[in-house]
C-alpha cells in the first residue's frame, strides 16, 4: 500500500504538472504575468553568473532579456531561475520556465524525444579537455588511465566515452552535479583533467586559485556543440518568438545598428532592411503577435549580438575576431534570415 | 428469534461497512487510474516518449566505480547501470550501517559514563553531527577536508602497500594462485571452524555444570589467526597479493576504496551514529537502577551485570528507534551525488535519466528500489526484535 501510495503520488503529482502545461499560449502567459521565467545555469560566467548587484550577467542571460525587451517592452522583467543540467529539461516541460538558455547542445535525442524544440544557437561551442599546466600533458591522446572530472548527464559525458572508446584508451569518469563542483574536484585533485565546453573550461578557469595561466586547455575539439535557447514542443507563436529575438540581435549587428545609434538610426534609417529592423516600417512584430518596437527594445535595451559578446563571453578570455561565432560575413557561421 | 426481527440488507451495519469500504475502494482506484492516463495521454500530446524500451540500448556513458559488476563501456546496457546502482547502494548503507552502529553505541554508553570530561565529550559530538544537515557534512569532509589535504596521487602516503591519495584507498587484493590448494586452506578452515563450535558447546555445557568459565571468544580468535596462518602454509600459500603500482596518473592493479564513497561513508556514519548514539542511552536509561542492584547484590561481577542485565533489557528499546535510523542512512546515501559517488540515484535517477529523458520509469523504479530495501531492511530488524523481546511468563 505505502509503495502503490508513493508512486500514486509521483504520478498525480506529474499528472497536474503536465496539465497546467497544457493550457494557454506561452505569450499570453507571460504578457499575463509581467514577467519572463527564463532557465539558465547560473554559475558559468560569460554565460550566466550573477554580477556583484545580482543581476544575472551572460551571453544566455542576455538572449532572456532581449526576449523579455521585446515581448514585455523591459529587458528587466526577467525572472531567472538556475538550474542545474538534470533538471533543465523537466522544468522547462512542466513550465516552470518559459525559455531555456541554459548552454544546453542540440541532438537529435533531445529534439524528438523529450518534448522540447530548439531555436536558434547564441554560441557555437566545442568539447575540450583542461589539465593542471605543471602535468605537461600537451594532447588529449596523452589521457589514457586518466581520471576525468565531468557534469554528470551531460553531452560532455557521452562524447568523452565515444572519444575514449574510439582512441582504445580508459578513463574513470569522476561526476558531479555542477559545473562548480567539477571545478573544486580538479583544484583538490579528485581527478587529473576536468572536461567541458572549451567556453566553460576558460570561465571555469578564471575561478580557480592558480588562474588561467595555472592551467593548459589541450588543443583538440572532440565535438560539435550548438548551443541555444530551448522552448516547449507545441507552441509554433512562442518558438517563432524566441527565435526571431535572436535572429533580430544577430541582423541588427550584420547592419551595424547598435544600442547606441538605433535611435537615430530609426529616426532616418535609409536602408529598407534597417528600417524594418528598428520598426520604422511593416509590420513585423505584429506577425508575431508582439508590438511593432519589438526588435527595437530588443536592440535597444540589450545591444545586438556583437555588444553582447564583447560584454559577456570576451572578457572570460575567448576572442571572437574569425572564430565559428562571428558573423558569415567575416568569416565565421553565424547567420541569420532576413527580417522581413 | 423469529425472522420479523431479520434487519434488512441495507440497515445491517456489517454489511454496510463492507459496502463502504468496497466504494472506498473503487473510488480511489479511479482516481489514480485515472491520474496515471491523464499523465500518459499528456505525455503522448506533449510528444514526450515513455516506455521501457531503452533498458536493452547500450548505455552511452562510463561509469568509475563497479566493484562487483564488470561494466564494459560500449558493451553494457541501461539497465546493467541500473544494477550498478543499487550494488553501490547497498555497498554504502551496509559499511555505513555496520560502522555507524558500532560508534554509536560507543558514544552512547560513554555519553553515561561518570566521568563528567568523557561524557560530556559525547554530548558534543551528539549535539554537533545530529545538528547540522547532512548534505553539508558530506560536502564538507570531501571539499573542505579530504580532498584539500590528502596529496595526489605521485605524493601518497604509503603504509607497506597500502597508498593514501586523494584518489581514495589503495589495497593489495588477494589473487586465488592454485585453486586446488585453495579448496584444501577452506577445507582445513572449515574444520577448524567446526571444532570450535563444538568447543563452544562443550564450554557452556561446562559453565552451566560447575559455573566454570573459559575465554571463549579469545580461545576462538587466537585459534583463528594462528590455525589459519598455519593451514595456510600447510596447504602451499595458496594466494597472492595483486599490489596497486602508480602508473602515470594513479594506482593501477589492487582494490580501491575510492574517495567519494569514504567521504559518504565517513559522513554518514558520523551523523547517524550521533541518532543511534541517544537511542542506546536511552534505552541503558530504561533499565531500572534496581536491576543493577539486584544483579550485583547476587554477586555478578560489573562486567556482567551490563552484558547479561542491563544490555539484553536495553535493547529492547534501543533496537526499534534504531531501526528507523538504519532506513534513514539507507536513504540519505542518495545524497552521493554531491561527492559523485555512483550509487542509485546518481547513475540511474541522475545520469541515466538525463539522457534518456525517461522522468516517469526511472523514477517509479527508484522509488521501488528504496522501498524494497527499506522494508527488507525492517523486516530483518523486527524478526531480530521480535527474537530478543522479554519472554513474559
């Protein structure tokens, strides 16, 4: 009786949480509440970390407030909420959150499994492998026997395997729930190389005692790893939202408007494409069911995508200048549709 | 009586409860039958896949610490981790259920004893580790303390062959060399073994004759240690010692205690032994003082007084409080996945669940999984309780 009543209760309790779900559009939900619920991970600088008022700092905050810029009018109507990599999923399912940006890679598995669709990548990311700089390990290839410090159910796990697999070398995986903990096991020596995204393992880096020039992070990418905002299967109006947020940040640099000129920019725009961009004419918010200075508060409020990575993800020491994240025009692969 | 006073089906208050509880019953059932398809039904709307399908998939992930379970990556499947799991599980309640009993009974018979430093020594420790939430003492013996101090591994402290790291604990394990000359050493064991018991026998029976006692239990241990050692080279050293040897990063070869699994033990056993600790002092407490009286007065030694009067009536009261306690450790283990020991909740409700994305199965097996140990461990604790209770004539 006490199992069958346990299990009951998980059940109902899951049961209610997928029917509140299932109820209205996410935009009226949130234009309702005033507020956008947004999940991010909280503890990785450049991506999410709070700053010394407590603000949530990032280039995933950062996509969270351009979205909130452009359906709610105020980048500052965000409520951010950490989660860690196990329940990301779970709580954007059952809407405890409206948009996930939480530095969570694209698959296959979790786009047609889990219930979830993906938007768009607000940064390009890659598997590497850091280890102590007095070790004088200077290839991945040198790893065979190591002990690996990894957050447990990640993509970070399942590439180490497959690399290791296919290099015949072991490895003892040593997995922790947060991408800090990892961090305190590498520094006290729970393992000899800590794996993640090479962003992470440079903001990782900058946290501990012996600093970025304590450390090597080794040369070699073992993986592809898109990361972008997540929103819920089954409202086709909210992911066109999020996405066209980030396709706004990401035009508005390839036609260098910024915070800074987009006022005067919207007061003589010249160019249709800008004109269109800073809501000086069609009607492009209305398509989406937001107003027609959505893109504006956006840029406005947030700065395009180029201000936000100078602002974020370059002071934790990676440039951009040719990486895979800069524009296509200069070389890298971001690239966005038009807005029109 | 004559059939007018029959009452009526409906008015027959037996009946009725039967009724009652029958619609009771029905009704409840709906409403988790129906719970459970509205969940399902969602989950099919929301394009969320359940199911138990991917027990046979191969398990993409690697898994650090399989004592008694030869995980191969890329060969085992999901639910081998699962097994996994529970093993590491239960590795850890039973050392620290085992060790924490120990101590604290350790602790609660010092908590009464009359000298004020000692005994008050033992309400310090009591109040300090029942005080503070669990999850942070984990945390802290591992971060804080272990980890911090223990060197890595080229530093580590060496006893014989035994190696210290912040790895965890390297011990040499036996290897089985010639498994003839094997059976012959457990041969020899058994029969030494059965000599004893009846030795033992023949030591009570002497005892209840004449009131004569022999030191049984250091008779047995040297008989042990010595016949043991004995056999052992009579039948040609049957085992070897697979040392541990420091490769490039750590010890290969030898057992391995590793260190989030001492980090959990160590807190673990710090915690609930300060619970079993007041359970033993109140139950020694419970003991009425005229029983000590009584016992000494017919002339026991002190010695004997606790072990065969005052201990035997304790138990009584300490054994059911500390069963609750052995399920609470049982349960608490879960909190490993702060220190990354690889027990249940950590590979199967952590890992496995993360890239599966199957919340509802892996839970409700989780669940099922705690509650069988739970209730095993209860139901070997109360046949135990049921055998010591006071016979009453």
């Amino acid at each position: 009786m006490k199992l069958s009543a346990k299990i009951a209760t998980s059940v109902a309790a899951s049961a209610v949480a997928v029917a509140q779900v299932a109820s209205a559009g996410t935009l009226d939900d949130v234009k309702a509440r005033g507020e956008l619920k947004c999940g991010v991970s909280g503890g990785v600088p450049g991506f999410s970390a709070p700053d010394d008022a407590g603000r949530m700092q990032g280039i995933d905050a950062a996509v969270c407030d351009a979205v909130a810029a452009a359906v709610l009018g105020d980048a500052s109507k965000v409520v951010f909420i950490p989660l860690t990599a196990k329940e990301r999923f779970t709580a954007l399912a059952s809407g405890e959150v409206d948009v996930l940006s939480r530095n969570t890679t694209h698959t296959l598995t979790r786009e047609a499994s889990l219930g979830l669709n993906f938007t768009y990548y607000n940064y390009i990311d890659g598997q590497g492998f850091m280890v102590m700089k007095d070790s004088g390990i200077k290839s991945t290839l040198e790893l065979d026997g190591a002990s690996i410090c990894v957050q447990a159910g990640t993509t970070t796990e399942l590439n180490m395997a497959d690399y290791f697999r296919n290099n015949n070398m072991k490895f003892t995986p040593v997995g922790y729930e947060t991408s800090t903990q990892t961090r305190e096991g590498f520094e006290g020596g729970a393992c000899d190389v800590l794996t993640s995204d090479k962003s992470q393992l440079a903001a990782l880096s900058t946290e501990m005692k012996v600093g970025p020039a304590g450390v090597t992070i080794l040369p070699e990418t073992i993986s592809k790893e898109p990361l972008g905002p997540v929103v819920r299967q089954g409202d086709d109006q909210w992911m066109d939202i999020v996405a066209m947020t980030l396709y706004a940040l990401i035009n508005a640099e390839e036609l260098g408007i910024t915070s800074g000129n987009i006022d005067s920019l919207k007061a003589k725009p010249g160019n249709p494409a800008v004109a269109r961009l800073v809501g000086a004419e069609g009607n492009m918010g209305e398509l989406l069911g937001l107003g027609a200075d959505w893109s504006y508060n956006a840029i406005k409020q947030v700065g395009n995508y180029g201000e936000i990575y100078e602002r974020t993800v370059a002071p934790i020491g990676i440039p951009r200048a040719g990486s895979v994240n800069d524009l296509w025009t200069r070389g890298g692969i971001l690239y966005a549709p038009p807005i029109r | 009586m004559t059939e007018r006073t029959r009452i009526p089906l409906h008015r027959d208050p037996r009946v009725r409860a039967i009724l009652v509880q029958v619609l009771a019953a029905v009704v409840v059932g709906y409403g988790f039958y129906s719970l459970f398809q509205t969940t399902v039904d969602n989950l099919v709307a929301r394009g969320i896949q359940t199911g138990t399908n991917f027990f046979d998939e191969v398990a993409p992930f690697q898994i650090g610490f399989t004592p008694f379970f030869d995980y191969k990556l890329g060969e085992s499947k999901y639910i081998d981790v699962f097994f996994v799991g529970i093993q590491n599980t239960i590795l850890v309640a039973v050392l620290g259920i085992i060790a924490a009993t120990l101590l604290g009974f350790f602790i609660g018979v010092i908590r009464l004893s009359p000298n004020w430093l000692v005994s008050r020594g033992a309400l310090v420790y009591i109040e300090i580790f029942r005080n503070v939430p669990l999850l942070l003492q984990i945390m802290f013996w591992n971060f804080a303390i272990f980890l911090p101090t223990l060197p890595a591994p080229k530093n580590s402290i060496a006893m014989g062959a035994f190696y210290l790291n912040a790895r965890g604990f390297h011990t040499p394990l036996p290897v089985i060399e010639n498994t003839t000359d094997f059976a012959i050493w457990i041969a020899l064991l058994t029969f030494l073994v059965i000599g004893l018991v009846m030795f033992a026998r023949r030591a009570k029976a002497l005892f209840e004759e004449t009131g004569r006692r022999l030191p049984v239990p250091w008779i047995s241990a040297a008989a042990l240690i010595i016949g043991g050692y004995i056999f052992y080279l009579v039948s040609g050293s049957p085992l070897s010692f697979d040392e541990p040897v420091l490769g490039r990063f750590n010890f290969k070869g030898g057992g391995q205690l590793p260190l989030p699994l001492f980090s959990l033990w160590f807190a673990l056993t710090l915690y609930t032994s300060a619970f079993i600790a007041e359970n033993v002092r109140a139950g020694i407490q419970s003991v009425s003082h005229g029983q000590t009286e009584a016992a000494l007065a017919l002339g026991l030694s002190r010695k004997d007084t606790v072990n065969l009067v005052t201990i035997p009536q304790a138990l009584r009261v300490i054994i059911p409080p500390t069963i609750s306690q052995y399920l609470n450790l049982t349960k608490n283990s879960s909190l490993a996945v702060a220190v990354g020991y690889e027990e249940l909740v950590a590979v199967w409700a952590g890992i496995t669940l993360n890239q599966t994305g199957q919340a509802l199965v892996i839970i409700g097996m989780t669940v099922a999984v705690y509650e069988c140990l739970s209730l095993l461990t209860s139901f070997v604790l109360n046949w135990y309780n049921k055998r010591i209770q006071l016979t009453e004539r």
